[in-house]
C-alpha cells in the first residue's frame, strides 16, 4: 500500500474517533454538584464537558444517549476507602495483614475498585493499605497508564502511627504491622520517605487504642503532627488524621491537619474548632454500624449500641456547627461497591439530601483539592453518572445507577 494511502487511512480514522467522543446526555434532570436543574442537558467532547444546560447545541453526528426518568450528576468522589481491604466478616483485619499476600490483595483491590466503579464511584481517596506497603501507588500508576479502568485513586501509602499503636499485636514476637511506626525529630524523614515514595497525601494516627486498658487515647503531640504538617507542606501535600477521641483531634486540628476521620467523641466545642480552623470531617457512619453488626447487633431489632449513639450525637453536633462534612464510609470494613451506604445513613443521621449530595461531590472534590472534577460545569473531566428517579427527594435511589462515564468513556450504560 502506497504510503500517501495509508496515511489517508489512518488519518480517517482517527478524525472518526474523535467525532464519535462527542456525546448530548438528555436526563429528566442534572444535579450540577451545588443544584438540581430540571430538563438540563451536558454535551461532552473527549473527557471533558463542553456546555451544559437547556437546549445545549450540538454539531451533527453526536451521539444522543436518553436517559428518560433518570439524574444525572458528577461521579462520586468516595472520601475514605481502603481498597487492599475486604469485610471483616468474612476475613478479620488482623488476618488480613498477616496471612493475605499483596499479590492476593492487589488482585482483590482490582475487584473492588471496578465494583465500585459500576456503583457510580469515580474517584477514591484511599487512606491507608494496611500492611501492604505503597501497592496503592503501584495500583495508581497502572490505571494512570492505562492498564485498567477504574476509579482514579489518592493515595496515602503506609499511614503513620506512633510507636507502641497499632496492630497486629502479639505477646510472642514482632509482628509486620499495618502503618508505618514514628516517633519526635524521626517524623520528618517518614514523611518525607513517604513522599518519595510516591503518595498524594499523608495520613496519621492522631489517637488509637493503646496503653493497659486498650482505650483510644491521643499518641502524637501537637509540636509532631505540626512537624508533620510542615514537612508535607513543602511538598505541596495535605495531613489527614485518624481521631476518634475529642482530644486526640483537639491536637490534629491544632496542629494543622486538613481533615478528621472518625470523629466518634467529637461534640459542639471539638466542631466549632474544626469549623474555625477550616478542617473538615469525615464521620465514616457506615464502618461504625458495619463493625457493631459484626459484632451481633441486628440494627432492625435491637437498641443502638453504645458506639452508635455516640455516632448519632457526633453526628449531630457536627451538623449544628456548620462544619464541612465529607462523604467517606471507610469501605472496605464493609463491601467495595456499596459505598453509598454512607450517603443514605448521612439522611438516616439528619443531613439534608442535596447537602448529602455535595459532600459526595463538590465538597470532596474542593477539600481535596480536585478541582478538575465533582461539578457539572464547562471544562471539568467529564466523570458523570445517572441514578433511576430523583435522590434529593430519596437518598436510597442512590443505589440504582444506571450510567457511569469515566473520563468521557461510556462504561456502564
């Protein structure tokens, strides 16, 4: 074939590719990330959104997808997630890190990440691989270079926590622990390992139960986690820290971190610092429930358990002070694709639904400093989903999504 021929060829089928990326979605409606619009329309070309809005204009030859009875709205941006981890009911975590290789645990995360991609979650903010090393970055690499579909990932590695405070634990020998261990001036050169090492943030431990009694109490002191903060600062990196002790995130928020995990003792006072030093929670409402069920509850029948009106309180004071609050269930203690259990707990809990659909969305993507994506808007990635009926007036339809797009590619429709 003459080469002038070929070319010709190619070059044909490259400009009909790039015509066939043009997609007009047509829901009932579009929840933008901040509001709901009745008859709105998005055309997309490649992996960005190019207009959107009533009547949206588009050239001949793009494809039309009808989405009758349906909302559309950005991907949903999940705020904590441990991908290497799977239910403890079916594997308890200590048994997880001990006896599961990271071969196996990779080949799980790929099974997770795609049931949760087909749950309508296109991002993930994955807080911490338990005992498997920085496969999570290794994992982010390969989807990056096309490996794979999937969510897209922030990663924190291998977490920190301070000597003495985590597990696995045992009286007979040294076991591989789950974070990684530091302590006064050696701080800084886990930090920076880490960083080095390729996370996109950094997470500690600001409490955990340790000492005799096993009871959650602070670990880090402030001046550590300011050092902390500091050092990961230069590298243009945010510190999110595990607390579920009033004080052990007194110290995190005082010592400068951008957001709080768990929360479980927090109250107005805890709250309304947060607020002041713009530090946002993360409640994780569904890991909570998820770890009681394990542990007998049967949430249909029996009382709240002490751990969980202590969630419902946290919950609430949270929502009194004005704090920005995340959507993250720490999936992973429960199943990879059921995420957005957290979101129909966060109404069960008392949040209003559009606030609810924000924090999944907009709110993520803001405090987690994506600003490419979590709108419907002109020039962000064009990571849409579309759920059955209209969740601001039924968080539960949440669990009926219908479409997914990652990255302008229909990959479920």
């Amino acid at each position: 074939m003459p080469a002038k021929s070929f070319f010709l060829i190619v070059f044909s089928v490259s400009f009909s590719l790039c015509i066939s990326q043009s997609l007009l979605l047509v829901p009932d409606r579009i929840f933008d990330g901040m509001e709901m619009h009745e008859g709105w329309q998005v055309l997309i070309n490649g992996k960005t959104i190019e207009a959107v809005g009533l009547n949206v204009k588009a050239a001949p030859g793009t494809k039309i997808i009808v989405l009758k009875g349906q909302t559309l709205m950005p991907g949903i941006i999940e705020g904590h997630a441990h991908i290497l981890l799977h239910p403890y009911n079916e594997t308890p975590w200590n048994d997880q890190v001990l006896f599961e290789s990271q071969a196996e645990r990779v080949v799980r995360a790929y099974t997770h990440m795609q049931a949760s991609l087909m749950a309508g979650i296109t991002t993930i903010r994955d807080l911490g691989t338990e005992g498997a090393a920085y496969a999570d970055v290794g994992i982010k690499a390969a989807i990056t270079k096309g490996v794979m579909t999937a969510p897209d990932l922030l990663c924190a590695g291998k977490a920190i926590v301070a000597t003495g405070a985590y597990g696995p634990r045992s009286q007979a020998f040294e076991p591989p622990l789950g974070a990684e261990v530091a302590d006064g001036s050696d701080v800084i050169k886990v930090v920076r390992d880490q960083i080095g090492h390729g996370v996109d943030l950094i997470k500690i431990y600001a409490d955990y139960g340790w000492g005799n009694t096993g009871a959650a109490q602070p670990t880090f002191s402030i001046e550590e986690i300011k050092v902390m903060v500091e050092t990961a600062a230069s590298a243009g990196m945010m510190v999110v820290a595990h607390a579920t002790t009033k004080e052990g995130m007194r110290r995190a928020v005082l010592g400068g971190v951008k957001t709080i995990e768990h929360g479980d003792d927090g109250d107005r006072e805890i709250f309304d610092l947060m607020k002041k030093n713009n530090v946002a929670f993360c409640p994780t409402l569904a890991a909570g429930e998820a770890v009681s069920s394990y542990r007998g509850w049967n949430k249909l029948t029996d009382p709240l358990p002490e751990r969980i009106q202590k969630k419902h309180q946290s919950f609430k004071a949270a929502l009194e002070s004005g704090v920005t609050i995340l959507m993250g269930g720490d999936v992973g203690v429960f199943t990879h694709g059921d995420n957005v259990r957290e979101m129909i707990l966060m109404h069960e809990y008392g949040m209003p639904n559009l606030d609810i659909m924000k924090s999944s969305t907009s709110i993520n993507a803001n405090v987690f400093g994506l600003h490419d994506r979590g709108e419907i808007a002109q020039r962000k990635l064009a990571d849409i989903i579309a759920v059955e009926g209209n969740p601001s007036l039924d968080m539960s339809l949440m669990k009926r999504v219908k479409f997914v797009m990652k990255n302008g590619v229909v990959v479920k429709e």
